[in-house]
C-alpha cells in the first residue's frame, strides 16, 4: 500500500504547484531538466544526437519531450495527454462594481464544468502576464498564493427551489467577488505588485479562478484521493514518472511524452492536439536523424500512441448512468475506452497491445464503454491523428465529480498507470503483416 501512498502524495503536491496549464509545463520542464533533457526551441535550428534526451514547448501550455535511442530507431512510442482543466478565464477590464458596495471580476467559462461546485468556496487566480520591458515584452507566470475570491450562493430564503435543481447563468450567477468598494480599481496594481512591474506595464494576461481547496488522501481506508485537476493532470504526472523511469537507450523507438493545452475546449488551437506540434515535432526529430520523406512515412507506420484522459468510474448514486456490464471502478486499474463511433480510437489491434503490455506491467485494466443511448466527447487520441496517423488506444483512469472544481480518484491507480507508461517505453514491439504484433 505504502507505494500508492507515495505516489499519490507526489501527485498532489505535482497539483498543488500546479493551479494553471502554464504553471504545470513550467513543472513538467524543471523534472525533464532534473533529468538531464535540454531544452529546444521551435525558432532554433534543432543539433539533435543519438544517446540524447530532448524538449520542447509551445505556448508555454504544451509541452514535448523524447528520448532519442543510440540504435536506428523504427517507430515513435507516444503517450498524450493534456494540461488544462475546466475553469473560469478572466475577461479583459474584469471589475464590476456592484451598487457601489461590491467588486466582482468578469469571468467566462473555460470547457464544460460542473458550475455548483464552485460556490462558497475559497479560490485565487493563477496565469500568466505579458508586460512591457525596454527591449520589447516578456511573460510572468503569476499564482496569487492566497484566498482571494468566492462565488457566493444566493440563500435559500431568497431562492425556495434550490434543491429542487438550479440553472446557473455565467454572466449573472457565477462572477467571483473580489473585494468591497475599498477594491475598486486595484485589480491590476495587484497583479503589477505580484509581477514586480506597474500596472501600466501589463500589456496582456490569461488568468484562471482556481480552486484553493488542497488534495487530500481519504476514506474508511485511506482508498481515496481527492483534489482540484485530476483530469487530467493525473494522467499527465503518472505518464511523466513512467516517461523519466525509463531511462533505456537500448530500444528501437523514440520515446515520445506529450501534453498538449485547450483539450477541454476542442483542441482546435495553435497549441492543441488539432495543432501541428505533434507532425512538426516529429517530422524535426526524424529529418535531424537523416531520415528521408519515405523513411519518415515508414516509421509513422510503425509507432504507436496511447491517449491517456481519465474516464468515468461507476457512480454509487446513480449505478443507472453506467454501461449495463462496461462499468469501471477506482482502483481496480488502468481503463480502456470503446466507441463504435471513433469518438475513443481503441479498436481490437491497439487494445490488445495495451492489455499484454498492461500483463507485462503486472497492473490491472479494465474496460469502459458509454450507455449505448449517451454519446461521448472526443479525445485527444482521435483529433492528434488527424495530424499524424499511427495506432492509437484511449486509456485513463477511472474518477468521479469529473469537471468539478474538486474530483475524487482512486489512491492505486496513479501507481497502475506510471508502472504501465514506464514498460510502454522500455518495451520494443512492431507490427508484422495481418496486424500480428510482435513483443521483443
């Protein structure tokens, strides 16, 4: 038990320091560099060798790193996953004064979030500032460590029929208070004081409500663990362990860890999976290996991606919700996801290589598919194959309260899924005609 403790404990503190998507690849960056990674970037020409340990980001919210082996490589071993997390972003000129007695901050929803959650609570903002500095500008990654506002509830007085079910308008309902009349127009020169610039030199931001409320471990076991971002940073600290654990130059792939930005909004963005960053990475690390055009297209047809997104686990309320046999619980580990409509891209060949490396691993799986009358939402899998064609299985980990500021997992399979992406690189597998797969 005492390894799934530790390693939930380091997954909570990776969240911890971890409020915003920019704040999480600044951590993924310095564990690559503990590692001994350089850093790449994409304006620069790339002087890659074999042996060698690479990464790059785009945005600051999209991160690749990839291990080039010392032997000729035949495939690319990816897992993806992805940074964000549903939220709130701040609007431009954000105070609204309310009856001269309030100063709230315009806020608009960032994904599809549980918005009950977030009421009565204490949050704080977390982002990034670009400001002014002589030669041009510069980005500041900003976390105002300390409770600063809330969403308050409407009482029950003056709403009868709260607990017969709410709507919540975003515009009206869910706006943070920021502070009494005394805080009118002191937004920015908190932000300017937090950077170390004026307010004047604040030339743009993208900053996030976050919810202040640490991780916890929990339950009449300890069996639980409870935190804001479980989705998906879960899946993104489990994958990199396993990523950095293993360490063996000795394969004929590059291992390849990726997170991307924007998931929870479709990743159609400039740094989402439906970007070029996955092809352009790719492409970089094969021409700096001398590959040719064709050699390129063989080894794309030779990787292998796993897609790694947390899934739902069977609720204890609401039994009724889950597929009649597919029902997948906490801790009992890693699970495959199914949908005839390639809205999950599993199908039988990608999901009988995770199962044997999952045998190989020594971690359980299990399987997941939607109630045949509820459909699913895309995943990072299917829109990054848009961009690079390889074969691909939709994987995560099974949680509850997904979507809320606030989710619940299971303490074992962080364990499960970093001991499985850890035999994912080290093992050396290709395909052979009739999509027969051979393990070496």
């Amino acid at each position: 038990m005492q390894k799934f403790t530790d390693s939930s404990k380091r997954l909570l503190d990776f969240i911890e320091k971890s409020p915003s998507c920019f704040h999480a690849v600044e951590n993924i960056g310095r564990m690559l560099e503990e590692h001994g990674f350089e850093r790449l970037y994409e304006n620069e020409k790339w002087e890659l060798a074999r042996g060698k340990s690479y990464y790059v980001t785009r945005n600051s919210s999209s991160v690749m790193a990839f291990r080039i082996p010392e032997e000729v490589f035949t495939g690319f071993r990816l897992i993806c996953s992805h940074t964000d997390s549903p939220s709130f972003k701040v609007k431009e000129n954000p105070e609204m004064e309310t009856d001269r007695k309030y100063i709230r901050l315009n806020v608009e929803k960032y994904g599809g979030m549980l918005c009950a959650p977030w009421f009565d609570r204490p949050l704080s903002l977390a982002g990034r500032l670009l400001v002014r500095q002589e030669d041009g500008v510069r980005q500041v990654l900003v976390n105002i460590d300390r409770d600063l506002l809330m969403i308050p509830n409407l009482a029950i007085h003056m709403n009868r029929s709260a607990n017969e079910g709410a709507s919540y308008h975003a515009q009206v309902d869910m706006c943070p208070v920021f502070g009494d009349e005394t805080s009118k127009d002191g937004f920015s020169s908190m932000l300017a004081k937090e950077a170390g610039v004026g307010p004047e030199d604040i030339l743009g931001t993208d900053l996030y409500v976050y919810n202040r409320q640490k991780g916890t471990i929990w339950g009449a076991n300890g069996e639980f663990i409870g935190g804001p971002r479980l989705d998906d940073l879960q899946c993104v600290f489990a994958t990199l362990e396993g990523f950095l654990a293993a360490e063996e130059k000795k394969v004929t792939h590059v291992s390849v860890f990726c997170a991307f930005d924007n998931e929870e909004t479709g990743s159609v963005s400039r740094q989402g999976a439906a970007s070029t960053f996955l092809q352009d990475t790719l492409m970089r690390i094969s021409e700096g290996m001398g590959q040719s055009a064709q050699e390129y297209r063989m080894t794309v047809a030779g990787s292998f991606m796993i897609s790694a997104d947390n899934a739902h686990a069977l609720h204890p309320a609401h039994p009724e919700m889950a597929d009649p046999v597919n029902r997948p619980q906490m801790n009992h580990g890693i699970v495959v996801k199914y949908n005839a409509n390639q809205k999950y891209t599993t199908d039988a060949v990608s999901a009988a290589v995770f199962k044997r490396l999952c045998e190989k691993a020594e971690v359980p799986y299990q399987t997941f598919t939607n109630r045949s009358d509820m459909p699913g939402g895309s995943t990072l899998g299917n829109i990054s194959n848009t961009q690079v064609s390889m074969r691909c299985v939709d994987i995560g980990l099974a949680q509850l309260a997904m979507h809320s500021p606030y989710e619940m997992a299971g303490i074992k399979d962080t364990w499960y899924l970093q001991r499985a992406a850890e035999v994912f690189y080290r093992t050396a597998f290709c395909f052979g005609p009739g999509e027969e797969i051979r393990f070496q």
